[in-house]
C-alpha cells in the first residue's frame, strides 16, 4: 500500500510490518519453533509471528537501518513489552523469539535481511484484543510496529550525524525540512512493539502482502525437509520474494 503511518512520537520512532497468527508449532520458523520445547503452544496465549524491522532499505517514513545496525539491536527486542497501537502504558503481551533473515528482493538481487520476531498476546487476560487480532489477521491486515530508540541519527542525504535527542530543527536542513527524510538509526535499542489493526497501515511497504501468512503456514508445516539453518533461509526468501508487494 501506498499509504504511510505517522509514527513518531516523544522522540521515539516507529515502523510497521506484517504479524501473522500461529495456532501450532509447525507454523512457526525452524529456529524460532526450536527455543520452544513443548510440542504445542500455551492454549492461554495468541501466538503471532511476523516480520519485526528490515535493514537495507528506508521505510516510507524514512527510517533506515544497515545489517550491523539490527544486529546489534536484535537482542533488546527479546521480553520487550507488546501493546496496540502504541499505547505503550498497557501491554497485552510480550516478545519471546528473534531471528535475523537476509530475504532478497524481487528485482535484481538486493540484499533486505530483516528481523523476524514471535510474540504472546495474553488472549486470557484480553480476550477482546485477541478476537481483534484474529479478525484482522483473517482480512490480512495485522502488524507490528517496532518501537526503537537509537544513539545517533545519521541524515542520508548529507552524511552527518546527531546524538539521538538532538531536535529536527536543530540537526541538519534535510531533517529540518521533513521528518520523513532519510535517516540511519546508529546503534539502535528496541523498546518492544505493538499490534496495528486497521485503519492505521504499516510505513514499510513490503510488508503489505495478502498471501504471506498462507504461504508460510503451509511451507512451515513442511519444514522436517529443511536440514539447515542455510536451506531455511533460502526458502524464506523465496516465499518472500513470491509475496512481496511491490
């Protein structure tokens, strides 16, 4: 969609991606799914799996991170607090699994790796919240929106950089000029994330895609035949690639 998410809000940035509902362990990623060692989920939680942040490439809110950048970000995600719609003062559940996939766009090879995250929604504790999630997940149009702080903020338009509270106005004329121009978030801290139901849409593009969630499900009910970390990877970017709106 061309649409995109105001998201920026007391000196805090945010971007949206596509979460898909998993009701097995045979949905979920062969890395994530293996940190869990039951062999069927909490019927107490609504589990969502879905693409958390992506590297390479700015968001339409022109927010950008390098593959150092998310990696060495990664592990703040893990236990961070899940709300909806950013009101940060109510949880309804929390992240518990990362992983980091390098998937490859459709056109050329560009390198996009992203960071994929597994969250419990405390449906018993909201059941309201989760009747919501699963209603927008079956109309395609569940989220999450990362939450993140930085140490600096780098203008890539002019190459400098500013200690992460430093103001727009203050920082260079690109920044000045629009809050959507582009810009690396150097070193980053996620805070935790939330839950986007519509009307609100994601600020990254590729993660509007109608037919992610079915097609991972069905692969990942299949994924015995992956043996490695390598094979996984490569078929995540292909499922990607085939879904990805562009």
């Amino acid at each position: 969609m061309d649409e995109a998410m105001i998201s920026v809000i007391d000196d805090k940035f945010y971007t949206t991606a596509r979460a898909f509902i998993v009701d097995t362990p045979l949905d979920l990623p062969r890395e994530i799914a293996s940190a869990i060692p039951e062999d069927r989920l909490n019927p107490s939680f609504l589990w969502i799996a879905g693409r958390y942040v992506q590297a390479n490439k700015a968001n339409k809110n022109g927010h950008y991170w390098t593959l150092d950048d998310i990696k060495q970000g990664e592990y703040s995600i893990k236990y961070t607090p899940m709300n909806v719609l950013h009101q940060v003062s109510r949880p309804v559940g929390t992240f518990v699994e990362t992983k980091i996939i390098d998937n490859r766009a459709t056109a050329g090879d560009e390198s996009l790796p992203e960071v994929q995250a597994l969250a419990v929604l405390w449906s018993a504790s909201f059941p309201n919240i989760a009747k919501a999630a699963r209603d927008a997940h079956a109309a395609n149009s569940l989220w999450f929106s990362m939450e993140c702080v930085a140490e600096k903020k780098e203008c890539l338009d002019c190459g400098q950089s500013f200690a992460w509270e430093t103001p727009a106005a203050m920082a260079c004329v690109h920044m000045a000029k629009s809050n959507v121009s582009p810009r690396r978030f150097i070193n980053p801290i996620f805070l935790g994330g939330a839950l986007i139901f519509p009307p609100e849409r994601p600020a990254w593009k590729d993660a509007d895609v109608t037919e992610v969630a079915r097609v991972l499900v069905e692969e990942y009910a299949h994924r015995s035949v992956l043996t490695d970390v390598e094979s996984w990877e490569s078929v995540m970017g292909v499922l990607v690639s085939k879904s990805v709106t562009v």
